[in-house]
C-alpha cells in the first residue's frame, strides 16, 4: 500500500463514518452511490468522510444529513474496519444508529432501500462484506449475507 506520486510512502488512510441503520423489524437502510463517484450503483451503508476536527458521530450527522435528509440522535462506533480501494485506503468506522428523525431524501441522486439478510441487492461496495458477516453472526444466520451467494 504505497502512495503513487511517492511509491516508498505508505497511503494515508481516509477516516470514514458510517452508518448501520436498523429499523424496528431489524431491517437495514442500504443505499447506491452516486454517479460520478468511485463504484458508482453499488450499494453501501450511507456515511461519509470525516472533516478535520470532526468526531466520528459529529460526521456521521453531518454526512446523512447532506445524504439522506435525516437527523440521527445519536452514535456510538461499533466496530472498525479497513479496505484497500483502488481509489482510497479507507478506515471505516461503522456506527449502530436505531433512532432518527426527518424525512428520507436522496440528496445526491442515490436509491435506497430496507433490506433483511441475506441481502438481495448486489452489487455490495467490498468494504461492507464483513460488517454484513457479523451482522448475520449476531442474529444467528448461517449461510450466506447475500442472497444466492
């Protein structure tokens, strides 16, 4: 994992917040990326980066409101994970968010949708993969997170 402008220089990881969030049924809000941006259509947990002098649910605020039109009232980091994209070396900082307000809106031209596991969307951006694994750990779910996977 070097930097290409200098190939001895290890890439400078971009700090990200994202967001889990779980409906009352247990359902969980996938979203597409928007056109123009690396992996466009497929689809991720919202989030986004986090700003210098940023917490991680300072961001994760920030970031679904401009995205998605909500509030959230709160986030704790779950877990965190890493993912080497071609485009970024990113370190995901995964938030649990049950309690929101507001009106979904897709600010940036995305879809979103409610989904159970195993997911019947695809394509999932990679860095969620293990995430989606533990989440169908906690809820005993044997077999695969996407459906016909």
């Amino acid at each position: 994992m070097t930097d290409a402008a200098n190939p001895s220089a290890p890439r400078k990881h971009t700090e990200v917040a994202v967001g889990v969030l779980i409906g009352q049924d247990g359902a969980l809000l996938l979203s597409t990326r928007p056109e123009g941006k690396p992996y466009a259509g497929y689809w991720e947990f919202p989030g986004g980066k986090i700003e210098a002098g940023e917490t991680v649910e300072v961001a994760l605020r920030r970031e679904l409101q401009e995205e998605l039109g909500i509030t959230i009232d709160g986030a704790e980091v779950w877990r965190v994970t890493e993912h080497d994209y071609p485009h970024a070396l990113v370190r995901l900082h995964w938030c649990k968010v049950f309690s929101w307000s507001g009106e979904f809106e897709m600010r940036e031209g995305q879809t979103m949708c409610w989904q159970q596991l195993p997911l019947t969307v695809t394509p999932v951006l990679p860095g969620a993969m293990p995430v989606l694994q533990w989440l169908a750990e906690e809820r005993g779910i044997v077999g695969p997170v996407l459906a016909g996977g």
